[in-house]
RNA sequence: GGGCUCGUGGUCUAGUGGUUAUGACGCUUCCCUUACAAGGAAGAGACCGGUGGUUCGAAUCCGCCCGAGCCCA
C-alpha cells in the first residue's frame, strides 16, 4: 500500500534488482510467427570508457519501444552487445596497462585487452540496469567472442565468394602511431600550428649551369622533398606557364622531376606551384595516378624515413624535417619560412597526423552497387522520414570502396593465407572459423594455382565495422549450414529487426555499412525501421566536450534524480531533433512522479470497497465521461507511441492525467465515496487509475512497477497488456459543460478570495448539464444548484465579427482587407443569415458574430464558453 | 567550402498557409480545500533568429544572411 512520500532510491534499485533476478524480460523465443516477436537491434556500445549521454538518451528511447510492444503482447527480443574487438579497446588496454601491443605476441596482447574489456563491461551492465532499460540479459554478446569471430569470418568468406571483395595495392591513409591503416572515416581535421617554407628549386636545362632558373615552391613539408615526382602549375597560371614541360630538380636530393599543368593547384597558396610527394596528400594521390607519376617512397609504417632519403635514413619525419629545413638554408634553398596554423587529417583515436602507403588491402566493392543501396535504404521506414536524406547523400557521395584489413593485434583475423610463391589467396573452410592463420593451418597442403606448398599467413585484422556491420545477423544466429550447404539463421523469425535504434552521428558507416551486409548475405533488408536519435547537448544547446569542460555525467545526475526523471526528460523532443540536457526537464519529471505517487495514495484509499466488476451501464454520468474520455486518450496515446512521438504521447497524457483526471474528476469523486461509498465511483477510479499506471509504465518503468505491486498484485506491470478501449458511450458535451461550470465556480472562488471549499449558498446554472448536477454541487460545496430553464435576463452586446479566413480569402481574394475595413467600422449589415459587407454578400459559414454577454438580473455571473453560472450570496 | 538538420515567451517545447500561437518549468497574486503548498486557482510574459520575396493571408512556402548540431571536404 502507497503511504508516505515516494522514495525513489529504494524503490528503483529493488526493481531494477527483481527485472534482472525475475527474468521480467527475457524473450520467450517460442513465437514461430514473426509477427509476434519484436526484435531490436542496437549497436553495441563501443567497450572504451564509460557511459554518456548519447548512451543515456539512446537506450531510454529504445525502451519506450521495447515496453511498449511487450505491453502490446509482443514477444520483444532486445539484446545487448558490447563492441569489445576494435581499436578503441586496444587503445584502452594500452592505456590502462601503459603497454604497446607491438611488444606482445598477437594472442597474449587479445588476453590482456579481454581482461581490461571485462571490468568496463561489468560497469556498463551495472549501468544500464542502473537505467532501468529492458534488455534480456540472456542475450548477449561480445564483438570479440569466437561465435561473433566465426560470423564476421563467414561474412569475409561469403563476400569473396559472391566476388564483393578484392585485394589491392593502393595508397592507404595510415596512421605511423598506431601503425595501422585507418579508414577514411577514422580520420579528422585538427587545427595545428606548422611552419610555410619556400624552397627554392633549379629548373634543369642548357641554361648557364652557373646561373641556372629558379622558381618557388612553398610547403608545410619539407621532409617529403625525397618523396617528390613532379612539380605541378596551374594551367591558369600565366606568370609561371613556361615552367611547364621543363624539368626540375630537387634540391638536396637531385633528382630530377617534370614540371607539369594540372587544375587541381590552388594559387592562391604560397608562390602557386606545388610539388607533388608520393604521397603527402590526397591531391598527391590523384596526381600520382592521372599523371603516371613514380612512387617514391621516402616514409615507411611507423613514420621513419627510408633509404629513398639517403643521409635523413632511419631518422623520424619531425627529425628528418628539422634536419633538412637546416640543410636547405645551409645550401641557400630556403628562402622563407614563417608560422601557421592549418589543418592537418589526424586519426581520431589518436590525433596522430596521418600519412599514406602503399599497402595491400582487402576492399568491400560498394560502388557499382550504389543504386541497390539507396533502394535498400527506401524500403525501411525512417523515424524521423527526413534523416532518409543523410543515408542517401552519403552514398550518392561515396567515392571510394571499403578498405577492411586493420594491422592490428586485436581485432578478427584475416581467415586467409597467400600462396608464398604466386600469393594466390587461400581462404579457411567455412566448418573450421574461427581461425587465426598466425597459428592454423590452411585448409590445403598445395596451392590450388601452382602447386607450391609453402603458405604465408594474413597477419592484418578486419576493421572493426566489418564485424560490427552484422549485429543482426549475431544476434539471429546466422551460420553456415555444411549439411545442406547454406546460411541459416537459428533465430529466423527475428529477422528482419523490427527496430534499428542509432544516432544520427553513425548513419553514413554503421548504418550503411550495416544494410550492405546484411543485404548481401541474406539478400533482404536488416530492419523493418530504423530511429534516428539527436544528439544530447549541454544546457546551452552547445556540444558536450572535454576542452569545453561542459560535460555532465549521468551518474551524477541519476544519484540526485530518480531514473524515472530521467526518462521523463528523455521523451521530451521529437526524435531525431538534439536533445539539451536540462535539470528543469528532470524536476518536472519528478513533480509528475510526486503527483502520481499521491493520486494513487488516494485512488488506494478510496477503493478498498470497490466492486471488482460493475455494470458499466449503471455507471453514473461522470464516471462514464471519465472511462469514455480515458478511451480517448488511449486511442491517441497508442497512435503516438506507434509513431514515435514520444513528446507528444509524454505531456498528452501527463495534461489528461494532470488535469482531467486529478483535477476534475478526483476532486468529485473522492466526495462521493466519502460521503456514501459510492460503488459507481469506486469503481471507476480504480479501473480508471490501473489504466494509467499501464498508461505511464513504458516511460515512468519504476514508479508504476512499484505501484502496481502495491495495488494490483504480483504479476509486472510491464507485462500486464495495453490497455484497449472499454467502448463506454458518454454524453461528453453535457461533462464537458458541467466541467466548465465547476470552472466558473473556481475562477469565481479564487477572484472572491474565498476558499476553495466555501459554502455558495445558490448557484444557476443554463447550460446542459444533465447528470452531472450533483457532482458541480458538491465539489464546488453549492447549497443549492438550480438548473434554468429559460436563458437568464442577459443583454447580448455585439462586439465584432470573425471571419473564416479558410474559406473568405479563396473566395474574395484581394477583397478580403476592404471587408475587413468595413467590418471594422461597423458598416456592414446583417440580413437574414448573411452578412452583407462591402458590396459582397458572405453565407453564414463565413463568419461569426462576436457577443460579449452582460447580466442584468440578481446574483453575479462567471463567464464561461458554453454555460451561464449565476451565483447567489447572501 | 559542401550536404542535411534545428532556431517559437526567461528556459524547454507543440504547431508545415487561415480568427486571439500549445503546453511545461520558472515568475507574480490569492487560497493550508484531511492525496499532494514540491498542491490548487488566477495572472504577467513570445509579433515565432534576421532579412527580402510569393500570397487576400506566412511561425508555416521560397531566396539570402546569422547562430547551433551532425556528416563530408
């Protein structure tokens, strides 16, 4: 039984303790028809830290689905995943341990990173229990697991087979810090302060080989000089058009480079010609293959000059830059150099400045299937629709292939070897994975091209969003089936998700990564629906950052407000739209706690005799304008959660709880059963407070739990079923009057200063009020309530006319400010049901008289809508 | 620099061509009415980021500008 105040702390952390003892939301997994089970898949968080926001906000969303359908009598599968196997965790585990992974053995470094992943996992369960969210903690998985290790080795073998992925030598943008090729999307920009240099080049020629032609070059990089193959000058270039075709040498290194026009240099930058390096940029790359150009390698894995750069060998590239910036102006071939600030592309793990390599890569080929993707992406069902929008730019954007291979120590290894003498590839069986190459064998004792039979493994990993692009197909239990020789799914009615819950930040590579996988292994769309969140930003509405020092934790927040608060703030935008974090939106949250912990205080105390069944055609007209208005509210409150519109389904039902039902009909009813133990209201309040605590529960998961324990009995809440429509016919004009009159009587009380329970000794009333005569009066304490017959002696001043602008502006067009100028000098004239205004004549459906009403008889009169209140006092 | 999105009382938010712009939080005044004063009643407060246009009529549609967010360069 509900006694005292609502005490949050207690209540949240023992239900949150009995979700997880109890089971309460584990998936029942009998359900053979698809169409019963509602399957979610989240991405899993990334296993490097602690829990934001982003995480907050996002599974709370996830939840309100989640509760929702499993009230509906869906069978919900919502799991959990933690993305434990790419570099992220490596980073961790270096951090943690102050360890490098090149000092390690590739299996020993994975133990140590799994131990560090554990105790973060272990915090990020407690947490989101800590949330209250409905995941079945049955279902669970780890990225770096040997049954997801098998699927994301399947997914590699699979695509190659169906000839989606090649092998290539290409540039490759590396990170030398981490040693690693990053993809582009693992890359950003940082502002960072460099130094200009103009350096002065030779143009090679028959000219006087003591006063040969010189000509500018300007760069941030001077360490790439022996990296450089040609020299490049803007077509538009007038000033320096006679470079080209002329051949220039390098200073220092001597080699000798061709001066070519290309429209790609930008002139404005230092002395407008350039030199292209092989490779200090992209530019350098899309020179090196339209011009044919050499490859001059001067920067190798970890960022140490090569032999290419002669005397600077074995030097690193800040080293070697110094020393070489040193030697030009020894040599006479610096002629400038000054500061700047510009931006350099650094990995983002790492802030390390990237380089690129010429590496072989394994690619995903997505680009001749662009068109398949963006109809991948039509047929699921965006919320909201507009986020569609970035899915399809993205692709129609999209200019390279998916590079896979990571160089890593963790991370899912290559299933492959390479032949060591034509380096034909060689993939694992398919009934063997997951295998390490580093430590397996292959599947075959010759190579099937030439016969040779010494093998050399695939030491590099596949990048992280290869394996972490199949969450559905983990979570179905996707695997190869050797007796008929097929994938199957050991889950099959999960697929497709009826739920893909993501920020809007990871629609361009999760997301669409995620549809090109699955759509390729299964031929079908992952996800019947995919919600896009907003991202959380601090009270400010500016991004939450470090260097800003503007972060909130939500631990912090969720020790001072209860769990349910948070929720409540949570629903309180459209989705998709960014969410501030806001503490007022978490104190209204905790009124609305507050105010039903006491409405039901009071509903318990009220229905202890309550009938457990009623005819509902006995009831009494104001309890059948409350079930009959409760049904209202349901019918949209179910549209809206159906379509997202959680603000809306929010602040709907607090206004309906709030104020029709505490304000209105509480009020009334509590005096009915006081006074005569009324049955009929009995009754009402506690089908009428059941309904809401169901009503409440997919946002407010705690506080109904607990309540609905108290009341109703041991079964969940969450598991009790929506609530449908009773189908109760009220004369809702005749309760919505009477709730006017009590209104009046209000707005009356509180302008007299009187109290709210004064006595009025007579009030009249003309309006249709019928049934509810004695609910007005004893709420409002009237002696004696008179219903008129006749309309009071009211004198009825005309104070204008509204026009109905929907149809007078179609119809009158420019006419519509005359008329709108006579009007306003009262000139116009009423003949029958028209009005006859500037020369037009307008039906009745195209205005309205405006009347004020004045009282002439005894008594006062409260104003109201549709009902006249005369109060008498004596 | 490009694409997408957002910009409504002090704060958050509803509202995608039609009278006087929704609600919440906060604020002011009154009321201790035995569920709740962390409550109730009443009230003040926004010409809808700026600007130009389309229209009889614009928060709403279009152009430009400003601020914020995400992605990309």
């Amino acid at each position: 039984m509900p006694s005292g105040e609502y005490d949050p702390d207690t209540v949240e952390a023992k239900w949150q303790d009995r979700w997880v003892d109890e089971e309460t939301y584990a998936y029942e997994g009998d359900a053979e028809n698809p169409d019963t089970a509602f399957s979610i898949d989240s991405p899993p968080p990334t296993v490097s830290g602690s829990l934001h926001w982003g995480h907050v906000y996002g599974f709370t969303l996830q939840d309100f689905v989640a509760r929702f359908n499993r009230m509906r009598g869906k069978d919900v599968y919502f799991p959990f995943g933690y993305d434990d196997n790419g570099i992220a965790s490596e980073r961790l585990a270096e951090d943690e341990l102050d360890v490098r992974h090149q000092d390690y053995e590739r299996r020993e470094f994975q133990r140590m990173t799994q131990e560090v992943c554990a105790e973060y996992e272990a915090a990020f369960t407690e947490k989101m229990q800590s949330l209250g969210i409905s995941i079945d903690w049955n279902q669970t998985y780890q990225t770096i697991s040997p049954e997801v290790r098998r699927i994301s080795q399947l997914s590699f073998i699979d695509l190659y087979e169906q000839g989606r992925e090649y092998r290539q030598r290409a540039p490759a943008i590396w990170c030398p810090e981490c040693e690693t090729a990053i993809s582009q999307v693992e890359t950003e920009d940082d502002e960072q302060p460099s130094h200009f240099h103009d350096i002065a080049f030779e143009v090679v020629g028959e000219a006087d080989a003591d006063d040969p032609e010189q000509f500018t070059i300007s760069t941030t990089r001077p360490e790439l000089l022996p990296a450089c193959v040609a020299v490049f000058v803007h077509p538009d270039d007038d000033g320096n058009q006679d470079l080209v075709g002329e051949t220039a040498r390098v200073p220092l290194f001597d080699q000798e480079v061709p001066i070519l026009a290309d429209e790609r240099v930008d002139m404005e930058t230092g002395s407008g010609i350039v030199m292209c390096c092989t490779f200090g940029d992209q530019t350098d790359i899309e020179w090196y293959q339209a011009h044919d150009l050499d490859l001059r390698i001067a920067i190798d894995e970890s960022g140490t000059l090569t032999d290419v750069a002669g005397e600077y060998e074995g030097l690193s590239s800040a080293d070697a830059r110094e020393a070489i910036v040193e030697d030009l102006d020894e040599a006479g071939a610096l002629l400038d150099r000054w500061g700047i600030t510009h931006t350099v592309n650094v990995h983002e793990r790492c802030g390390t400045g990237v380089e690129f390599l010429v590496k072989d890569q394994w690619y995903v080929e997505l680009l001749d299937k662009r068109e398949e993707y963006l109809q991948a992406g039509r047929e699921m069902d965006w919320y909201p629709e507009k986020m569609y929008t970035r899915y399809k730019n993205w692709i129609e954007g999209l200019q390279w292939d998916w590079a896979i291979s990571r160089q890593r120590s963790s991370g899912i290894p290559f299933p492959v070897w390479y032949c060591a003498d034509c380096d034909e590839p060689v993939l694992a069986d398919k009934e063997t994975l997951p295998v390490d190459p580093l430590s397996d064998d292959p599947p075959v004792d010759a190579c099937p091209e030439c016969g040779h039979t010494a093998f050399v493994p695939e030491d590099d990993v596949l990048d992280t969003w290869a394996t972490s692009s199949l969450t559905p197909l983990i979570n179905a239990g996707w695997d190869w089936d050797a007796a008929h020789e097929e994938f199957r799914f050991e889950h099959p009615e999960l697929y497709q998700f009826d739920l893909r819950p993501q920020g809007h930040d990871i629609i361009s590579f999760w997301l669409f990564h995620t549809v090109v996988k699955c759509y390729e292994h299964t031929g079908e769309v992952p996800f019947d629906s995919v919600m896009i969140n907003g991202m959380v930003l601090d009270e400010n509405r500016e991004k939450m950052s470090k260097s800003k020092g503007n972060i909130v934790a939500p631990d912090e927040v969720v020790s001072k407000y209860p769990v349910d608060a948070a929720r409540y703030w949570a629903a309180g935008s459209a989705v998709g739209d960014d969410l501030p974090y806001s503490e007022k939106g978490l104190r209204a949250g905790e009124k609305l706690l507050r105010k039903l912990w006491n409405a039901s205080k009071l509903v318990e105390s009220l229905t202890e005799d309550a009938p457990a069944e009623f005819d509902h055609d006995d009831l009494a007209a104001l309890d059948r304008w409350l079930l009959a208005s409760l049904d209202r509210e349901i019918e949209r409150l179910t549209a809206r959660f159906e379509s997202r519109e959680f603000s809306k389904a929010r602040d709907g039902l607090r206004g309906f709880f709030w104020h029709t039902f505490c304000d209105d009909y509480l009020e009334i009813a509590k005096q009915r059963v006081r006074d005569g133990g009324d049955p009929s209201a009995a009754y009402t309040l506690s089908v009428a407070h059941r309904r809401f605590l169901k009503l409440f529960s997919p946002i407010l998961a705690h506080a109904t739990e607990e309540l609905w324990h108290d009341m109703y009995g041991d079964d969940s809440v969450h598991q009790s079923g929506w609530p449908e429509p009773l189908g109760i016919d009220a004369d809702f004009e005749a309760g919505e009057t009477a709730m006017e009159a009590v209104g009046a009587l209000r707005k009356y009380k509180s302008d007299a200063k009187l109290s709210m329970n004064a006595d009025l000794d007579r009030v009249e009333v003309w309006g249709d009020v019928s049934g509810f005569e004695d609910d007005i009066s004893s709420v409002m304490h009237v002696d004696e309530l008179v219903i008129l017959d006749e309309r009071p002696p009211i004198e009825t001043v005309v104070t204008g006319v509204d026009l109905d602008y929907s149809l007078v502006g179609p119809e009158f067009g420019s006419q519509v400010s005359e008329i709108e100028a006579v009007i306003d000098d009262d000139a116009y004239e009423r003949v029958g049901d028209e009005l006859h205004v500037a020369g037009v004549e307008l039906d009745s459906e195209m205005f309205e008289i405006q009347e004020e009403q004045q009282y002439t008889g005894a008594g006062e009169m409260v104003d109201a809508e549709d009902v006249v209140v005369i109060v008498h006092r004596d």
